[in-house]
C-alpha cells in the first residue's frame, strides 16, 4: 500500500521510520512541502532508511491525481489543513490524519462531514491508544472486572523551552487553534475519554504562566463532571520543568489503575497487585520527540488494515470530536468563568 506525507515538520522523521519498520505492508511512495527545496532535501535525507528516493510532489492536487497513492498522511500545521483535505477527499483519497483535526471543534466537524460525504476513510494519529498497557485497560474495562468507575484523575505535567513557542505560529490561535490543551494535552484526554466515556460538565482555569510568552495557554486545571456520574480533574502544563510523563488515574469500585510512562498498575480492593506493559519516554520534556516511532507504526498498520478490509481506523475523525469538543468547552469556561454544560451530542 503506498502512501504520501504532506508536512515535513517535527513529527515528520517519525512517519518515515514509523513506515521503514512496516516492512512492505506500507511504503512511503512521496513527500510534499510548501517549501519545495525543503521536500526535495528531505526525500534525499530519508532515502537510507526507504531504501530508495521518494518522490516529491508539488501539491496536494497533484497527489490527487496520482492513482497509485492509497492513502494520504497529513501532518501540516492546523492551519493549513482544511483545503488539503478536500482535495483529497474529492478525489477520493482515505487520509490518515495528525492531531488536531482542525483549530476548533466546528471547523474539525467540517473536516469530518466532508470525508464522510466522500467516502473515504478518516483517521487521526493518536498513537496512546497502541500502547499495550493502554490495550490492556481497555480489555479490563471491556470484561467489567474493575466495577464502577467513580474518580478519574488526568495529568500532563510537561515542559518546553521557550525556543519551542519562539517558532513562528507556535502557541497562536491562528495557526495551532490554542496551546498545551490542543497541541500536548489532547493525546491524554482522547486516551481518557476512550475508557471514561463522555464528560457532561466541566469548570476549567486556562492561563499563560510566566514562565513562557506565547498567546495561548500554557497552563490549564479542570474539574470533571462524566456523563456516568463520575468526578474528576485535569491539570495540563507545559510549563511544569523539567518534565514528566502524563498519567491517567482511574479510581473503580474494585480497583485503582494508573496508566503512567507506557505502564499500567493495577491496585485491586483485595490487596492483589498487578503491572502491565514498561516504562518509556513519552516526549513531555525539553525534547518533545523523545518517544518511540512503534505507536505510530501500529497507527499506519491499522489504517491501512482498515483501507483493506473495509473497517474502522483505531481513531476516526468522527470519534476524535469528543476530544474537540471537550477542550472547546474548558477554554470557553475558563473564558466566561462558569461552569459548561456539553450536550449528549457534544460530550
């Protein structure tokens, strides 16, 4: 299956030793920048690793037109992702999708409905999800063996330079759509809410802390009211030096479990104790690509099993508006300082 990247930023050389290590299931067919010279020294740099020169193309048309491209990465700044997709999606192109959809969760909705109203397949790069400790959980929930869930626990306490928001766009609303909630926070709380289910209220506080000069957030608290019945909270912080690995803590009827670092803990109400998984870099220090490629691999392998058997990806457009749409509402209740209710559409 043969696949192009557009965008050759931060996450790029990730894509490109993510799909080396898929064997031949997925090759990397071309590149595709703005910046042409950039693509085009780009395509020479990773050529060990593929094996071979991919070919650059000049636009998003043109890998439209070409139809030997199965799918599409698009790992652009949000900004520019809205007239990339359609063009794709018109010529009926499947697109695998970097965080976020879009700036705001109205303009991540118009990006969804357009895919689907084209038949092709929309899947977003939230790569937590393969994490094996992250699996597990999920098969304990699944099996209903830790009982009712009634506190969950999120937390995100990274840090970045301030070099990382001196890169123009970086932390503005314009061309990220916000900060640490949108570009760091987001891959913890779509993780979240896939074993907590929707949040039906929450009351956030969103600040710029001193320790950086950016537009946008780099601090947020919240407190969380589930769909469920469940309470909850969530600090998320780049500003949080040196840096540490986000945890998810989950507090059931039957046990306590944490997801931290790639590991799951396991705390059972009858004294049992039990570890999943081991421990690795998740990027939440001065170093934001300090983290493995595997989950980005299983993201790509996953796609394209969906493209083959006709399925659904392991995180779709439609299903990554939750997250959207829950981050929306901590700035706006931060912005207002009330309380915001999500409706059942929304959460």
């Amino acid at each position: 299956m043969k696949t192009v990247l557009i965008g050759l930023g931060m996450v790029a050389r990730t894509h490109v030793r993510a799909i080396a290590a898929t064997g031949q299931n997925v090759t990397l067919h071309g590149v595709c920048s703005r910046d042409a010279s950039k693509a085009k020294a780009f395509a020479q740099e990773i050529s060990p690793e593929l094996g071979k020169v991919p070919k650059v193309y000049g636009s998003a048309q043109e890998i439209a037109d070409d139809p030997e491209i199965d799918f599409v990465i698009v790992a652009t700044p949000p900004n520019a992702r809205a007239e990339i997709v359609q063009t794709l999606a018109k010529a009926g192109k499947h697109i695998l999708l970097e965080k976020p959809i879009e700036r705001s969760s109205t303009a991540a909705a118009e990006i969804v409905s357009s895919c689907e109203a084209a038949g092709v397949k929309l899947g977003i790069v939230f790569q937590h999800r393969m994490r094996a400790s992250a699996a597990k959980l999920a098969e304990l929930i699944g099996k209903d063996t830790l009982g009712e869930l009634a506190v969950a626990e999120i937390l995100v306490p990274w840090w970045r330079e301030q070099s990382y928001y001196d890169e123009p766009g970086r932390g503005t609303y314009a061309r990220d759509g916000g900060g640490v909630l949108i570009s760091q926070a987001i891959h913890t709380l779509d993780l979240a809410l896939s074993f907590t289910g929707p949040v039906h209220k929450v009351q956030a506080f969103a600040r710029t802390s001193a320790l950086h000069k950016m537009e946008s957030e780099d601090f947020v608290s919240a407190g969380l009211e589930f769909a469920n019945g469940a309470s909850g909270s969530m600090v998320a912080s780049t500003a949080s030096y040196p840096g540490r690995a986000e945890s998810i803590a989950l507090h059931y009827t039957k046990a306590s479990v944490k997801l931290e670092s790639g590991k799951l803990d396991v705390d059972w109400h009858d004294g049992r104790k039990e570890s999943f998984g081991e421990e690795t870099a998740t990027g939440g220090g001065a170093d934001p690509m300090a983290f493995t490629h595997e989950w980005h691999q299983k993201i790509i392998e996953d796609f394209a099993e969906a493209i083959t058997n006709d399925g659904a990806p392991a995180a779709s457009g439609r299903e990554a508006l939750a997250v959207h749409r829950l981050i929306d509402a901590m700035l706006d209740s931060s912005r207002q300082e009330r309380a915001i209710t999500l409706s059942p559409a929304e959460s």
